[in-house]
C-alpha cells in the first residue's frame, strides 16, 4: 500500500478533531491531552499533537498516527481503517491492490448490496411486516436499525451475481453455500434479517429469526428457487431449524469483536457512562424504542473480553438485564466475574413480572426505562433472589452451602478489600450466617485466576531501570529549552542508547513522542519550576549512573579478591571510595 493515500487522508482529517469524536480532549499547551482509551490510569497520559498529527501514551507507549488510532480503538486491519477515513474525508482510494480489495472491501459491499436486499424484500412480504408488527417494534425503529427479510432458495445469491459480484466471494462472505446437489442456495431462509454493524457501521454481517409458517406466506414476493434442485433443497429447510442463526465468521465479522447496536448507542453510553446490556436483537431495538438509548448486545456468543474492552473506554457502569428466569440468572454468574475483572460497577434492572427486557419495553415502556434507572448492585440483585424473605430456613443445607461458596468465590475475585467486606456483610444479612463464619469460609476458598487471559493484558510500559525513567522526563524537558538540550548533550554518556540515539536523530518517532512530551510537561509545570526541575533530575540521574558504577565495581572487587590481585583491588577500592563521596555531595 503507497502512502499517498495515507498523505491525502491526513490532509482532510484532523487528528484532534477525530480523536475528540471518541474520547474527551483536555488543552495541554500546544497539544491535548486525555486519559489513554488503550490502558487504565486515573492521571492523563495521552498526548495529542495537532503539529505532528500523532498520539503518544506516556503510560503503556501507544503510538501513531489517525490510520493506527482507528484500527486500534476500533479492532480494524489497515485497510480496513484506511477504507473507513478515506470515505470520511471524501477522498478515493487509488492503490488497493487486488488481493487487499478482494479480502475487505468487496465483502463490504456484497453485505451493503444484501442488506438493501433483505430491506427491499420485508416490504413486500406481508407476513413478515406482521411479526415485527406483532411483537410491537415502530417503522422508525425498524428504520433506524435497517430490519429486513430473507426469502431464501437462491433469491439473493442471483441477485449478488446480477449485481455483479463473484459467487465465492458471495460464499466467501457467507452469504451463500452449496447444497448437497452441488448448487448454490442461500445462507438465511424465511427468516426476519438483523443487519449487524460494526463500531464505524459497516454491515459485517447478519442475525436472521426464523419466521414460522411456509416460505412465501402471505408475500408477494415469489418464494420459489429459481431450479428445480434448489427448490428440494428448500423444502422443510425450517423443520428443526434454529429460531436464530447468524453469519459464520469472516475476514470482516468476528463474534467475539462485535456488539449489536454499538454504532448507534456508543454515543449515548459515552454520555452516560453506563450501558445497559441485553441478550438479544429483540431486546435491544424494544429498550432503544422505549427510550433506554445506552444499550447494548452480543451477536450469537457470550460477553467476551473484547466487547468488555471497547466498554469500559466508555462506561464506569454495566447494567444488566437478562432473561427473568434460572437461566437469566445463571447467565448474570457468569458475566459478573468477568465485569468484575475490568472494574466496572456491575448492576442488574429487576424486570419484575416480565419475562424479557422486549416484553417489558413493549407493554410497559416505562417500566423499563424505570428498572434501569434503579437498578440494584448485583451482589444485592442475588442475595435477594437467593435468599428470599419468605423462603428463610425452607431451603436444603446442602444448597445454601452451594450457593454460599458460589457467591463468595465472587467476592473473593474482586480487587477491594473494601468491596469484599461490604458484601460479606450484605451476604450475611441475606443468609443468616454469621459474618465471622463466611470470612473463615472465604479464607479457605481457593484463588480462582481471573479470566482475562482470553483478552488483550494490559502492560504498562515499565522503564527498564531508574536511570530509563529518569532519562526519559529529563530528555522531554531538554526539548523545551535550547541550553536544557545542550546540557544533555554535553551528559550524554549518562543516558541510555536509545536517548542517546535520540540526540543524533531529534526527528525520529522517539524524538517525536518527546517533543510532544515536552510541550505536555511545559503545560504542567509553572514557569519558575522547570529549570529546578531540570537540574533535580540531572542530579538524579547521576546519581544513579554513579550507583550503576559501584555495582560493577563491587563485582570487580570480588573477582579481584578471589585471585588475590592487589593492583586491581586497590584501583577499584579507591574508585568505588571516591563514587561513595561524589554522591553524598549530590545528595546535600
């Protein structure tokens, strides 16, 4: 890939104007300044530049330029990313080659062509308007979230092939496969069509809810394939079909990445800082409907650390509401340990009487938005539904004893001890077990490890010694001012090679991130401290050299004394003497 295209994209789009559109930008001198979206910290690390059109995190040292910001922030390959800001800043992407447009952007566009497709046909098939009619979704929100209809047989594949596209890369999308017959039918058939964006919006792939009753019921679309084969291939295709199937995975569409409904609510949760999240399609568009705006839902797997990721850049809050049965309540277990792991406050809407969030939202709206504005810490939501007023002392010991550990292998995963005891407090309440006896009890529990090793670990960038860290705030102050940087070149036999690397090449990536550094720190300090700052840094990292020196020196003095050479042990004797008596001077 040339870098024109790159070039000419930088042209149109600002770096602070599109990075502000995902996270709050705070002036910082010449640059901005944010607490970093790829890492956690309480103190903004993340620098900005406007002059250099780069990012830099002092904290885990993410870097580059808008193309690395968007694949990162957005989970993106690169042309993926470069397809997305060039349709941005309006400029045409010249040098695709042909493998890059065959394995991304032609699979946009043949989920682009199908998702008209299935939106055309729900317009024309009566039965399938009555369903989303029937469970009580409005125009505009079928509207909004592009709802549409798979007739199935062969009917959109001719269709992709009309348009223009090639067949395996129709199958390559999963749109399509062959049947028994050697044939192409269709992915969905006879199925309510979810189109599922990513975070940019992008169709990526589809979620289909099987319509029960014949192909063709009530539409006015012809149901019937175009062959004779294709035909038997579809006959009975629901009988013991799934109610909802999703795409396969493809170079564009992974599950674990996805969230439904995301690029349209981000917004709103960013605002909120909280999400609501639901199980389902369904249960998202009705919450959307009923003016709960900040929700959120996986497609055809569970919550993974990837979704929890692109969250919590967000969200502090996660409130869930899942099904309002046994199994609702397994599904809040087993996200709860997870959500913990990327400290979120996690809270649950109590849905009452309803079965689901869509049947709540559908007949009363505002019992919904209601639930979420009161929903209760999630240790609170389970001793209640555990441990029930009216049920005190009715259950087998051997269940509360279950239950008991099962909750207090949560606690035990949380990262508070404060939190800990408070909800040691709350479970001894609820159970009628005594405090002491569920702390002896959570003592002897084993540590479970916390899964988050299925998602990307943070690691913070961690300077290689004192003198790495020391060198690297000194060389950042050393850019704000002329004589700063001829002091450091005249002590630059104390750096480390790399900022020793730095000095020869100031204009390199390093060199950059410290001279934007150096703007930040001119931001923070006052004036009248920065040459104190300076020197006290110096003073320091002599220090440290100094200390390097008599660790090697001692090493010497060792050896010398295992083979009795007294020349040697008296050099070095008298050389770790006088670094001894240089740096009590330092340290006056």
């Amino acid at each position: 890939m040339a870098s024109t295209d790159v070039d000419r994209i930088k042209e149109k789009l600002n770096i602070v104007d599109f990075i502000r559109g995902y996270i709050t930008l705070l002036p910082a001198g010449k640059n901005f300044k944010a607490l970093c979206p790829f890492h956690p910290e309480k103190t903004p690390s993340f620098i900005v530049s406007p002059d250099r059109q780069r990012f830099h995190c002092f904290g885990c040292a993410a870097d580059g330029d808008i193309v690395t910001f968007l694949m990162r922030y957005e989970n993106l390959e690169f042309p993926e990313a470069l397809r997305v800001l060039a349709e941005k800043a309006g400029v045409p992407l010249q040098t695709l080659s042909p493998r890059e447009q065959r394995e991304f952007g032609v699979l946009y566009e043949i989920h682009e062509k199908a998702k008209e497709f299935y939106r055309d046909a729900l317009q024309t098939h009566g039965a399938a308007r009555a369903y989303i009619e029937k469970r009580g979704l409005k125009p505009e929100t079928v509207e909004a979230f592009e709802l549409g209809f798979a007739p199935g047989g062969d009917a959109l594949t001719v269709h992709l092939i009309n348009s223009g596209f090639d067949v395996n890369d129709i199958a390559r999308a999963g749109l399509t496969h062959k049947n028994t017959a050697g044939l192409y039918r269709d992915h969905f058939f006879n199925r309510i069509i979810f189109p599922i964006m990513n975070s940019v919006g992008k169709t990526v792939a589809f979620t289909g809810r099987l319509l029960e009753g014949a192909a063709g019921e009530g539409s006015d679309l012809p149901a019937k394939a175009s062959s004779p084969a294709i035909a038997l291939a579809t006959e009975g295709a629901a009988a013991g079909a799934p109610k909802y199937l999703n795409s396969p995975e493809t170079p564009i569409f992974n599950k674990s990445k996805i969230l439904y409904g995301f690029h349209m609510t981000k917004n709103d949760i960013a605002h909120a800082r909280s999400a609501l999240f639901v199980e389902g399609q369904m249960d998202l568009l009705m919450a959307w409907q009923a003016g709960v705006k900040n929700v959120v839902a996986v497609s055809g797997t569970a919550l993974t650390p990837f979704h929890l990721e692109k969250l919590r850049r967000l969200a502090d809050t996660m409130i869930l509401s899942f099904d309002n049965d046994e199994a609702g309540i397994h599904a809040l277990e087993r996200s709860l340990d997870l959500l913990n792991n990327f400290d979120f406050y996690v809270k649950v809407a109590d849905l009452g009487g309803f079965k689901d969030p869509a049947e709540a939202a559908e007949k009363d709206p505002g019992f919904l938005a209601g639930a979420v504005a009161s929903a209760k810490a999630a240790f609170s939501h389970l001793f209640a539904h555990y441990f029930p007023r009216d049920e005190a002392g009715t259950r087998e010991l051997t269940e509360t004893k279950r239950i008991v550990r099962s909750i207090l292998q949560k606690i035990k995963r949380l990262k508070s001890a404060t939190e800990q005891t408070a909800w040691l407090k709350g479970l001894a309440k609820y159970s009628g077990i005594s405090e002491v006896m569920l702390m002896k009890e959570l003592n002897e529990l084993p540590m479970v490890p916390r899964d988050v090793e299925a998602g990307e670990k943070f690691e913070p960038k961690k300077p290689a010694d004192r003198a790495d860290a020391l060198a690297e705030r000194l060389m950042g102050l050393a850019f704000t001012k002329g004589d700063f940087l001829a002091t450091i070149r005249e002590k630059q036999s104390w750096l480390p090679a790399r900022y020793q690397a730095v000095l020869g090449e100031p204009e390199g990536e390093t060199g950059a991130a410290l001279q934007m550094q150096a703007s930040y720190l001119l931001a923070q300090l006052p004036p009248d401290c920065i040459a104190k700052e300076f020197s006290d840094l110096l003073r320091q990292l002599e220090i440290s050299v100094l200390k390097r020196e008599q660790r090697e020196l001692k090493t010497a003095i060792q050896k010398a004394e295992e083979v009795g050479d007294e020349k040697v042990l008296t050099r070095a004797a008298e050389r770790f003497h006088s670094l001894s008596k240089r740096i009590d001077e330092l340290k006056l």
